[in-house]
C-alpha cells in the first residue's frame, strides 16, 4: 500500500499562519494535521503501508521535509518528496508523485481529518470516501445505483443531486492504471476550469467499467481557515479525552484550572488561569493570570493578563491584556 499525499497549496485561506508554515504541518491537539492524516488512512487501510509520498512545493524548505519524512517513518514507511512548481489542478499534483503511484494506493488530500468506524476492503477496484451532508453545494457529491457502485461524479450542484461529498481520499486498486489515465489528461491537455482534474480521470476509469465504492466517515473535519480548524482541534481534543498523550512533560500548574479535555504540552507553565475546555498548549507556552478556551496556542506563545476564546496564535506570539477573538501569526505581539 502506498499513499500520496499531495500539500503544495499555499493555504491562503489559513493566513497568517501559513506564511510560516505549511497548513498541513499546523498542530492541531498536539500533533501536525498531516500526521493526524496519515495515522488514520493507515489504521483505515488495515495493511503495512510501504510508502507515504508527499507532494510539496518547491519552497517548503529542508526543516518541512525532514518532519515529512519523520511521519512517514513513525508509520514504518519510507517517506518519498516530490515538488509541485505550479498550482495547475489535482490531477496535476498526483501525478507529481507518479514514480511512487502503482499497485494498490491511496491519495489524500492534506486539508481533511475524518473519524471512520471500517476497515477498508482494499480488493474493491475503487473507493471513494465521502460524508453525507445538509447542503452539498459546495462540494463534489457521488450519485449510487441501488448496488451501491457510484455513478456520478458532481461538481458543485446547484441544484440537489445527492448529499454525499465527496472528502478528498481516494483508494485504487491498481495505482498504475489511474497513473496512465492522469498522464492521459496531461499529455492531451484535457483541463476543466483551466487545470488538469482527478475528476475527469475518475469519469474516465468509470467509464472503461473500473467500479468505484462509497466509504462513509462518521465524522468529516476540515482544516481549511481558521474557524473551521479550530473546532476540529475541539472534537479531535474530544476523541482523545483522556489518553496521556494529552498531557506533556514538565508541566507547570499553579493556583489555576483546567477544564478538560485540552492538550498540554511539555514544559508549559500555567499560573492564576483557567484553561479549557478544547485548548492545545503547544510546548514552551506560559499563560499567567488569564482565561483561555476553545482556542490553539503554538509553541512558546505568551498570554497573559487576557481572555481570549476561538482563538489561533502562532509560534512564539505574545498576548497582554483584554478580550480577544485572534488568529495571529508567529512571534507577533498583542499588548493592550
């Protein structure tokens, strides 16, 4: 089993965090949202994944790569990088990744968390997994026949065509074939909306008799601005209530409160506050004399003196003094 993974967008819709780091690599309770992606696909697969290959853009750095590779191995897989020069569309990025697509794969995308209760049955030819919702127009949906195999790959309807959407995991039997039909959009220049679309290859494997499948999640969680990524650190902080790994080393707590569940990090000090419930404390973060909740702080952040609530700040920023609704990037202060 492989999995790709491609990453190279630029999160514009997570700025200012992004500007610092890649939107996959942001903590969400304690770990990367990548690495929260990777352990679940792999649980999901029920099988030894042998690679994990990451499609990145060119500009990520050395450090990024090197914490991909990390993950990858954490799961006892090779990490493989590939680079994305130009944004030109999902097939597009996949097919970055070709030397590592064949025999049976998985590729996700690195903006989605999901809760799944099944283990995938990875001698179908195809999966697609998907979360049933109130208002797909967003979305691409599937349509099913009553055998259940998708007929239809929806972009957007306007109008109601199904409320299934479709979550950004795929699963191929045959890595090989959905590679010769990506090159096929490629070499031919077949785009959609000016890019190269997976869609488009998944209509044309359906249409060549390749069955795809429905795999529904329990619970579809998106990391895609600051709002959204912040009530999945909520119920992601929910799912693991109560494991250790909530809670770091060294952890500093006097004369305060922490409402459960929240994730602590190592060697954060906590004095005169009441903390909780759904914070993620990265490590090295002091918080003195405040209230905090519902909110994600980074490594070596400050608040103190303040109330701040749905809130996202970046590594080393530094808060004083009243109360806030913030999303604020990397070593940035606020001192009211």
């Amino acid at each position: 089993m492989r999995i790709i993974i491609p990453m190279a967008g630029k999160g514009k819709r997570m700025r200012p965090h992004t500007l610092t780091v890649p939107k996959p690599l942001i903590n969400v309770a304690g770990k990367p949202i990548v690495q929260r992606l990777v352990e679940d696909i792999t649980k999901v697969c029920g099988q030894k994944v042998e690679e994990i290959a990451y499609v990145i853009g060119p500009d990520f750095g050395k450090e990024v790569e090197q914490n991909l590779i990390k993950i990858a191995e954490g799961q006892g897989a090779k990490g493989s990088i590939y680079y994305q020069d130009k944004a030109l569309g999902t097939a597009h990025a996949i097919m970055c990744a070709a030397d590592s697509i064949t025999g049976k794969t998985v590729v996700a995308f690195a903006d989605t968390l999901f809760k799944a209760d099944f283990v995938m049955d990875t001698e179908k030819e195809g999966v697609i997994w998907v979360q049933k919702i109130e208002d797909p127009r967003q979305f691409g949906v599937v349509k099913l026949n009553n055998s259940g195999v998708i007929t239809d790959f929806v972009e957007k309807p306007a109008d109601f065509v199904s409320d299934l959407a479709i979550i950004g995991i795929y699963y191929f039997k045959d890595g090989d074939n959905l590679k010769k039909e990506l090159k096929y959009l490629l070499d031919n220049d077949i785009k959609e909306k000016g890019e190269y679309q997976l869609t488009n290859a998944l209509e044309n494997m359906k249409g060549k008799g390749i069955k795809f499948e429905p795999g529904k999640v329990t619970e579809w969680l998106d990391c895609g601005n600051k709002d959204a990524t912040v009530y999945t650190n909520q119920r992601v902080l929910e799912f693991d209530k109560g494991k250790p790994s909530l809670r770091g080393k060294n952890v500093e707590i006097t004369g305060s409160i922490v409402i459960e569940p929240c994730f602590i990090g190592d060697n954060v000090r906590i004095s005169n506050s009441i903390v909780g419930p759904h914070v993620s404390i990265g490590a090295g973060t002091i918080i003195e004399s405040s209230i905090v909740s519902n909110s994600i702080i980074q490594a070596s952040a400050k608040v103190i003196n303040s109330n701040i609530s749905n809130s996202m700040l970046g590594e080393g920023a530094e808060v004083k003094g009243k109360p806030l609704d913030l999303s604020i990037s990397d070593y940035t202060q606020i001192i009211a």
